[in-house]
C-alpha cells in the first residue's frame, strides 16, 4: 500500500513540493458533499474541476452547510495569508479533504491536484497533506501562429485547458502577421488570422481557468510579410533585404522597421489601438528581437555610425515602451540586443521585462540573468521545446534547455518561465512534437528540483496529452542524435529534406547513419498503440513519414542514385505523399491559412526530382 500511494504522488505533474503520507484511503467514488468557500467570481475555477472531477453522487453545497453524518465532505476555503501566492494546501483524510488559499489561483491548483489524484487512485485517494508553491510566479507558453500555422478556436482551447491542468498560468500566441488588423487586409487576406472577437473569446476562456492571455506583436524585426508589400516597403531599414545573419547568408527579404522613421511608429500605434483593447492582461510583449538589418548600412546608417548600433536600437525600444505605456501596458522585449550591449541594459525603462531567450543545452543562462539581476530589470528564463526546424523534435536537447532556463533563472531571481514553441522552416512539425517540451518545462516551472528527474514518458501520457504516445514520441525526438551530425537550432534530418541540393552535408552523415536512423524509426513504429485515428496518433505517424522521406532523401544524396531515374521516380512519389499527407495533419488542428506556404517549401524538393 505504501508503495502505491508513493507511487501515485511521483506521478503528479507537477510533482508538489511537499507531501506527508498518513493511513488509509478516502473514497470518492460514492457520495458526499464539495463546496468551496469564496465569492463566486474567485470560486468558480476550482468549481468546474470539481464538478468535472467528481462523481454525480456528490453534492455541490454551500460553505456553510452542515454534512449528513458519515457523508464524505470536500471543502475549500480562501483564507487570506494562509499560504504564499498561488500557493495551497490540501488535506486528504479518512473523513474528506480540505484545502486553503489565499487567492483564486491557489485555490484552482489544489483541484487540479485533486483531480489528478482521483484521476490515478482509481477514486481512492490516499490521505495525506500536501503543501505546494510554484518557483516562478509566471508560467507560460508561447506558440508562434505566424510561421505558418494559425490553430483553430478549438485547438486553441484544448491547448488552454491542458496547460492550466500542469498550473501553466501565461499563454501567448506569437504575432507578426496573423491578426486582422482593419486597413491592413493586404497583409494577413491569406493568413486566416485571429480576429479581435476571437481573442476576446479566447482571453474570456483562459481567465475562467486562472491563465493570463497576453498580447503579442513584433514590433521592429521579422516583419517580412508588411514589409515586401509596396505600401509598407517605405518603412524598411533595408528596402532591397540582403542583411547578412549570424549564422551564415543573408535574409533576401527586409526584415526589421527602419528606427528612425517617424512612421514606423505611426504604424505601430495604429496596430496597438487595434490590438490591445481585446486582451485583459496588462503585459505585453512587442517582440524585438533579431532586428538584421539594423547594422550601419540602411537607411539608420548615419545614426549607427554616430551613435552606434545599440543606442539607435535602445532609442527606439523606448519610444515604443512610451506608447505601450501609454496605452495602460507594461512592455515585455526579446532581450538578445540589448544583450550584445551590455553596457546600455541600465537604460533600459525600470518598468520593462526582459525576456532572456536561449535554446541549446549550453545557452548561458547563467552569464545573461548575472546581467540582468545586477541591473535591476526584472526578466524571464525563456527556453524552448526544441521541436522547430527538426520533424520529431530534440528530445535530449530540450530536457538539458528547459532544466539550465528553470535553475538559472531561479538563482538570479528570474520573475518568469517562458515555454518557446516555434514554427520556423514552413512550422512541419506536428503539435504531438511539442508535448514533451510543455511538460516537461512546465512541470520545471512550477518545481524544478521536485521536477528534475520527472518520469516524463508517464507525466505525458497521463497529464500531457500524448495518449499512450510519450515514448513514442520522446524516441522520435532523439533520432537526431544518430544521424552522424549535430547542429543548433535544428536538427541535420530536417535539413536533409528541407534544403535544395547542392549544399555540402556534414561528414558524420552517410548511409550507415541514415539506414540506422530508418532501422530505429521501425522500430518505434512497431511498437505504436494498435489505433490509428486520434489526432495524436495521426501525428505521430505523420512524424515518422518525414524522417523517412528524410533518410531516403540523404541515402540517395550520398550514394549517388539522386539522379538515377528510379530513385528520382520513387522519391518523387514518396514526396507527393508526404505532401498530401502534411496537408491532411495541418488541418486536424490547424486553419487554412499558411499551409501552401509551408507545403512550397516541400515543393521545392519535389521539383529536384521531376525537372
């Protein structure tokens, strides 16, 4: 029994930080009586995971109301200063369970743990006391709709609800063309972007279950899509695009707002009065970061040369935070320039939150929240799930990312923990890919030194939404490893199927390594649950599609065969399959919008084999 109740514990997601075992269970598979002792507005949270979690035996009963004898009672009460900030604690015994806040959020945990509970005893809970805080006060997601997918209303709120049940408390949907700005049409006519009902919508949604959506838009670089239209290219840094990246090329298309241009920030204050009035939240985040262009040789370039790259740059940060705080909001800002300028962060408005983002195993957290801490600007640890520009994501990578983000940030005293999940390179990957990374990063959000060692392949499949899938898809998400080749911020099998020929593959790659990789992908597919029609499902064989495609692709690049005409035959029809297979799982959870964006990119490689 001991064993088992033990058991059942370890696998809350996120474990709590602490728990006193006692003696014998409590059935909740009868009857009994639940209240919850707060005025409704703050009640009505952790009401729905009750009435939700409990049997039709159990009766909603005002606070105050006495129970029948030897009826089992479930009570919760705000108690002002009982327990910190979302904080709570929750007491199972023989008799029922009782369990105090101090707030609305703490009292929404402690049901979800609760449920959680019911969830994995089979109804019979084990008595015990649990005490539980969070490390970080903000918890949250953010997922890119804007390169390429946009989610449907009903995607979004599965989302929304499975990361309120791991106590993820922030969701942001990353902006830069997807909202239907009035007057802008030309920008997102084909994008089925989030209208403004929509975000009300979604904001009402997420503030019933204790999670704040907060706005979103780019603000000064990746904004391509306004700027290769005539009417906005006025506005670019670089009209002609050619700025050179760090890793290598050059962005062809202009990316970044010219800073000294008056009407970029005409611009901006019209997208603004669009945007913030449909969101409650008082944070929002204007993005800037990458800002290419902005290098001395575009329009700017007598300012940077004057003053510098970092200073014209800080001088339009805070001509922005001036608007946004004018409309009522405090600034969030991508913190990867002004890092480069370590010498400006002082500069930066005391009110700002800078969001320190990083997404390999060795990104210096350390080094940058030191900086950050010592400056006195509150900011967030911001590591990602790894799934971007890979097909099956980066499983070792991203557990190594999510876990130096959460300790770093809490020995600098990181005010957040932001979950990154990104679309580049046509946005390929499935959202099954990212369901280790919300996991396991919100799990670490909430208690990284509880949560460390979390048994990921069962908090997935209990709590994350993998369906039985998790290991499935934590396997997939580590065949990168043994491709012969390792990059950052993608994986080289990604690279494989999504770069013309005629780029120079790594030397570990070669036909041993990617028959491996094909012989491993077997293998996982072998031991797939026997059902074949749940979404989950759909991805993830969708997943092992593209690392065929991908294998099959490399194969023929280095044995030669590329250019035989069976093989080109074969590849060809395997990559028209592959794209009418994308099309199918695109749609499962997606909008219209973006995908023949992302299936040209799968164009381009199909046209190598049929020219």
């Amino acid at each position: 029994m001991g064993g088992n109740v033990h058991g059942q514990i370890e696998r809350l997601v996120p474990r709590p930080k602490r728990v006193v075992l006692g003696e014998g269970v409590l059935r909740v598979d009868g009857a009994g009586m639940f209240s919850v002792d707060a005025a409704a507005d703050v009640a009505r949270p952790a009401l729905r995971v009750l009435r939700r979690t409990l049997g039709s035996g159990w009766r909603e009963s005002g606070a105050q109301t006495s129970s029948p004898a030897g009826c089992a009672c479930i009570r919760f009460n705000l108690v002002p200063h009982v327990t910190g900030v979302q904080s709570y604690r929750l007491c199972v015994t023989p008799a029922g369970v009782e369990a105090e806040a101090q707030d609305r959020a703490g009292l929404f945990y402690a049901a979800v743990t609760l449920a959680q509970l019911v969830a994995l005893s089979g109804g019979a809970l084990p008595v015990c006391e649990i005490e539980d805080a969070p490390d970080f006060e903000a918890r949250g997601v953010m997922l890119d709709i804007s390169r390429d997918k946009v989610p449907t209303m009903a995607t979004l709120f599965e989302l929304v609800d499975r990361l309120a049940t791991l106590k993820i408390n922030q969701l942001q949907l990353y902006t830069e063309h997807t909202f239907a700005y009035r007057g802008h049409e030309e920008v997102w006519r084909d994008a089925s972007p989030m209208t403004p009902e929509e975000i009300r919508e979604l904001d009402a949604y997420c503030i019933e279950r204790c999670v704040e959506l907060v706005p979103n838009q780019n603000s000064f670089g990746h904004l391509e899509r306004w700027l290769a239209l005539p009417r906005y290219a006025p506005l670019a840094e670089l009209p002609q695009g050619g700025a050179p990246l760090p890793w290598g090329g050059v962005h062809e298309r202009p990316t970044s707002l010219c800073p000294t241009d008056p009407r970029s920030l005409a611009l901006l204050e019209n997208l603004y009065d669009q945007l913030l009035p449909n969101f409650t939240s008082r944070l929002f985040n204007v993005g800037c970061d990458e800002t290419f262009d902005l290098r001395g040789e575009g329009r700017s370039a007598a300012q940077v040369r004057e003053h510098g790259e970092g200073r014209v740059y800080l001088d339009f940060l805070k001509e922005i935070h001036a608007r946004v705080t004018a409309r009522g909001r405090r600034m969030a800002f991508w913190g990867d320039i002004i890092m480069r300028h370590p010498e400006l962060v002082r500069e930066v408005p005391r009110d700002a939150l800078a969001l320190e983002w990083g997404y390999e195993a060795d990104h210096p957290f350390d080094e940058h929240g030191a900086l950050f801490a010592a400056s006195g600007l509150s900011f967030y640890v911001c590591p990602g799930t790894s799934s971007w520009n890979s097909l099956a994501g980066r499983t070792t990578n991203m557990r190594a990312n999510l876990a130096v983000a959460a300790e770093n940030g809490l020995r600098h005293g990181a005010c957040g923990y932001l979950i990154t999940d990104w679309g580049d390179g046509g946005h390929w990957q499935p959202l099954a890919v990212s369901f280790a990374g919300y996991t396991y990063g919100a799990a670490l959000a909430w208690g990284s030194v509880r949560n460390r060692n979390l048994n990921l392949v069962q908090a997935m499949d209990r709590f994350g939404s993998a369906q039985g899938y998790g290991d499935a898809l934590l396997r997939l998400g580590d065949l990168y490893l043994r491709c012969g080749a390792l990059r950052g911020n993608a994986s080289e099998l990604f690279l494989l199927l999504a770069k013309p020929r005629g780029r120079a593959l790594p030397a570990g790659i070669t036909t041993v390594t990617l028959r491996d990789v094909l012989d491993a992908t077997d293998s996982i597919e072998r031991g797939l649950p026997a059902e074949r029609t749940s979404v989950v499902g759909q991805e993830v064989r969708h997943v092992i599609r593209l690392l065929r495609a991908a294998c099959h692709r490399g194969i023929a690049l280095l044995d030669g065969t590329i250019d035989t005409p069976t093989t080109q035959a074969s590849l060809a029809a395997e990559q028209e399959a592959l794209m009418t297979a994308h099309a199918a799982v695109w749609r499962l959870r997606n909008r219209e919008g973006g995908l023949s964006d992302s299936l040209a990119r799968m164009g381009t490689i199909r046209r190598e084999y049929t020219a």
